[in-house]
C-alpha cells in the first residue's frame, strides 16, 4: 500500500500503469485512488477507466451520474471507448445531463449522490459520440450509429448512411454489426442469394449469442427462407433465444410446448414461458394466456385468469385485449357482469379501429349504455365505413338513423342505408322489408317487403320467417300459402321464436289450415308461454281452465292468467274475474 501511494505521487501515468496491474488482480479498492490520480491529470484512458469503476461498482461505491460524467470528459479527450460507451449510454437514457457541468466538489456530490433513474433517451448527443468513435473504427460504435440512423428520432434517421455502418461494422467482426447488416439486407432481399446473405450474417451473430439473432434465425428455419427448411431446429432457436430472455421467442417456445409442434407436449412450462414474456411486457403474451383459458382446448376454461391477463394487456393499449375484456363483462364470465364496464374496454378497442368493437358497443348504445359522446362517436365510425363500401356498417349506420343514435333520426336515411346493406346483410333485409309494409321513410310497397323478407328468411332470420309466414297466412303482397307459412312458422319455432310458437298454437286450434289438435295446440302455447309471450299464457289459462286439451287445472290456469294481466292483456280479465269468482256469484 506504501508502493501504491509513493507511485501514485510519481507521476500520472505511473499511477495509471500500477492501477491497471491491481485491475488485472481485480484489486479494485487498491486500484482507484491511483486512476484517479491520472485522471485528475487528463489522461483519457484513465478518465475512461474511472467512469467504469464508478458505473460498475468496482472499488467505489456505484453511480451511474459520476460515471457518465467521467465518460463525457474521457470522450472529449478521445478515447474512442468512452465515446461508444457514451453513445449508448445517452440511446438508453442512462447518461444524464454531463455537459457543461460543474468540477467543484459540491457538485461532485450532487453527482455521487444523485439518483440512477433512466431519462429519456438522448439521440442527438448519441448521435454526436456514436458518430465520432464510428469515424475512428469501432465496429460497436458503427453498429450502434446504424441503429440510430434507423430506429432513432424521424429527423435523424438516414436509411442509407446506416446501411453503410452496419455493413462496415459485419465486416469488422461486430456480432451487433452482423444483426443489423442482416436487417438491412433482408429490407432489399429479393432473390434467393440475398436471403441466404441475410442467413448467413444471423448466423454470425447467433453464434455470438445475441438472443434477437437467435430467434430471427429460428424465424428463417421455421420458413425456409435462406436455410433449409427444419421446424424442429427452429424451435431449438426458439427455446435458446427464450432462455436468453427474448420475450417473442418466448412466446413461439411457449406455444410450441402447447400445441407439442416438434417438441414433446408439456401444458404447464409452454403456460410459464407465455407468462413469462408476458410479464416482461410481451402484450402479444398476455392476450394468448387470456385467449387459452377462455377457448379451453389444451387448458381448461379459466374466466377469472384469462380476465386478468386480458387486463394486463388491454390497460397497456391493446386493442384486441380490450375488445375481450368487454366481452367478458357483456356476458359476466371471470367477472360481475356489468355493461358500463363493457362499454369502456369496447370503446378502447373501437377507437383502435376494430369494427368488431365498434359493433358491439354500438349494441350497447342502442340499448341505453355508455357515455353520452359514445352515440356520435358511434354513428360516426358507422358512417366512415359505410361510405367507404362496408355492407355491416351501412345496416348499423341505418339503425342509428332510425332510433337517432348519434344523429337526427331520419328514416329516408335510414331507408337508403339499409337497403345498400340488405344486398348482404339478412338483418338488414328484415328491417328494410319492415319499412317497405309499414311505409317508413318510404311508400308502402307490400310485394317489395314480401319479397326482402323471402330473403331475409332465407338467410336464417326467425323474425323474417315469421312475417314472411305471416303474410302468406293473410295473403299480403302475394297469394295466400297456408302450407308454406307453417313450414316457416315451424323453422322459426326451432330457434325459440315465441311469436312462431304461437302461431303453431293458433293453427293447431283450428284456423282451418289444419285439423284441430288441441293438444298440440297446447304443447305450442305452453313453450310460448313459459318465453314471455302475452297472448300465449292468455290461451294456456284458457286451454287450462277449459279442459279443452283434457287436462283441467284452475291453479296453473290462475297462474297463467296473473302473468298474461301483467303483461297487460286485458282480455285476461275477464277471465281471470271468472275463474276465481265464488260459485254462486257465477
């Protein structure tokens, strides 16, 4: 120790020469007195090697905002070290504010003490020393310089002049410098030969272990694209880049453990990997993990996790995860169902531009639910759509101009929209023949609405099939069809149409279409019955009442009538009045 202090008091570089031989020794403690002896005394290389030790922790207590301030004073000497080191510093935002300050001892201080935060990042003073140590032939400057040219700030960036770097930078035996050659190749690659250059440079710099490089050859492996074609090799790529952390090749790990493609199937750990880029900030990760447990297949159903992940992603702006976390609360799995809450995650999905979204707020909206923007918000997307030729949005566009969700209700507007969409859209093919019987926004035209609910039913629609039936019963716009009504009353019965099931009641109870069946009758006035239909627990309690099925029970009968009065039949009344008089008031 005596030495080291004697020579330290030698000259500068006497102490720089000592320092250096107690580095290799990993005497650091021992080491940085004597750098800072020769740094004080400006010799570049031991300014460069102080903010090391300060960046490091070796021998000094660690801090980045001393280290980066020794850095900036070693660059400015010249050491070409310094300023690559400098430059990526600033691209991380992780040097700080050094220029221009302060030698005095306060504000070493300040500097010693001050908190290691990231910034934001500084492109421009990057620039500045990427640029000089790139001129001086460092190959991790060059790369470096190449990545700021491309990725950084649009104001700097010279797609061209980083070609170059990254290509002088390879060709210096840069692994970072192979990766971003290969990048540059693959954007002008057009034959084969390009796509084996792009290849062989990712191969370089896998080799050199860098995690993007591995997994971008693993992506060439899996397609065949300058290497021979081999799925499980890729998958090799895969799960080395994963285990160097690279959250997209977790992800392809992950799901290749899922699905066993090429690789012995195990659930959990492709589970963990997936989690584990998710929770590194992959959102591509975290909408997978709530797309597995909400679809089942290789994992069981879970509502409750699959919200939470679909949280996690949609909260950092994904759109496709908040489009599934509202659907979740539409229909109250993993969570309490609640509409309002539906409509916020919906209305972030919707403003990324998924119609999907827009769709099923716009639903919400109709219906009563959202802020009270989201109705122009609304039949604004719808518009923009439509104008633009979407069959969809022109049938939504027509409702909101029918009920006046966003706009004034207009129902010649409403006519023109729906009858573009009803060229595809059953929907709109009902709504549109509705307005042509009724004379909405339009003269009456029973033929033209005979003929767009045919189509309409045709596609599916229980309630075309019931006013389509409807009409050929009472032969509106056409000729009666008695025969052909009850096959699409029968149709529209299958999906749960009350009013269908109804109407199978009635004709079975004797309209002349068919013989009378009153216990077929009955059977169709019972499922109407129980769905809410008015009229139809009218008949029951008749049917009921009356024996007329044969089964005689004033208690259901009673029961049915109170629900029919509630629905506000007043026939039921008189009915109800008679059934539960006294006998000798009747």
């Amino acid at each position: 120790m005596i030495v080291d202090r004697l020579i330290g008091l030698a000259s500068p570089a006497a102490a720089l020469s000592r320092a250096v031989q107690l580095i290799e020794q990993q005497r650091f403690a021992a080491a940085f007195p004597l750098l800072t002896r020769a740094a004080k005394a400006g010799i570049p290389d031991a300014e460069y090697r102080v903010a090391r030790c300060y960046l490091e922790g070796a021998g000094v207590p660690p801090s980045r905002a001393e280290g980066a301030w020794w850095l900036e004073r070693a660059a400015s000497h010249g050491c070409v070290e310094a300023q690559s080191l400098l430059a990526a510093l600033h691209v991380r935002g992780l040097a700080g504010a050094t220029n221009g300050d302060s030698r005095s001892d306060g504000a070493h201080a300040h500097r010693l003490f001050a908190g290691d935060a990231p910034a934001a990042p500084d492109f421009e003073a990057a620039l500045k020393w990427a640029r000089a140590a790139a001129g001086r032939g460092s190959s991790e400057a060059q790369a470096l310089l190449g990545y700021i040219l491309t990725d950084g700030p649009e104001s700097l960036r010279d797609q061209e002049e980083a070609d170059r770097w990254y290509e002088r930078s390879a060709m210096a035996g840069c692994p970072q410098g192979n990766l971003g050659h290969a990048l540059s190749l693959a954007r002008r690659a057009t034959d084969d030969d390009g796509r084996r250059q792009v290849a062989d440079q990712l191969r370089r710099a896998a080799a050199a272990g860098l995690p993007t490089a591995i997994y971008l050859l693993g992506v060439l492996t899996e397609h065949g694209t300058g290497v021979p074609r081999d799925p499980g090799l890729a998958a090799e790529h895969y799960r080395e880049a994963a285990e160097s952390g690279h959250s997209p090749a977790q992800v392809k790990w992950g799901l290749a453990l899922i699905e066993g493609r090429h690789v012995s199937q195990d659930l959990v750990a492709g589970e963990s990997w997936l989690r584990r880029a998710a929770l590194a900030g992959d959102l591509r990760a975290a909408v997978l993990i709530g797309d597995l447990y909400v679809h089942g297949g290789p994992l069981p159903p879970n509502y409750a996790e699959a919200a939470s992940w679909y949280r996690r992603a949609a909260e950092a702006g994904d759109g496709s995860a908040a489009r599934a976390l509202g659907s979740l609360y539409l229909t109250g799995a993993g969570v309490a169902r609640d509409d309002e809450e539906a409509a916020r995650w919906l209305r972030v999905s919707a403003e990324a531009g998924d119609q999907a979204a827009q769709v099923d707020l716009a639903k919400l909206v109709l219906g009563g639910v959202g802020a009270p923007e989201d109705s122009i918000r609304v039949a604004n997307w719808f518009e923009q759509a439509a104008s633009a030729g979407d069959r969809v949005a022109a049938f939504n566009l027509g409702v909101c101009c029918l009920k006046g969700v966003g706009v004034e209700p207009d129902e010649q507007k409403a006519a023109h929209w729906l009858r573009h969409a009803a060229e595809e859209v059953a929907d709109a093919q009902f709504l549109y023949a509705r307005m042509l019987a009724e004379g909405c926004g339009m003269p009456s035209d029973l033929p033209g609405a005979r003929t767009w609910f045919a189509r309409a039913a045709d596609g599916g629609v229980p309630d075309a099939q019931v006013a389509l039936a409807e009409m050929m019963v009472n032969g509106r716009g056409g000729p009666v069809d008695r025969a052909a009504a009850l096959t699409l009353f029968e149709q529209a019965a299958a999906k749960g149409h009350s009013g269908a099931m109804f109407a199978l009641g009635t004709i079975h109870a004797g309209d002349g279409t068919l013989s009378v069946d009153r216990s077929t009758a009955q059977r169709w006035f019972r499922a109407a019955a129980e769905l809410g239909h008015g009229h139809a627990q009218l008949m029951l309690g008749r049917y009921l009442a009356d024996a007329a099925a044969g089964g005689y029970d004033p208690m259901e009968a009673r029961r049915w009538f109170e629900k029919a009065l509630a629905q506000g039949i007043a026939e039921a009344e008189s009915d109800f009045a008679e059934l539960t008089s006294p006998p000798e008031s009747q």
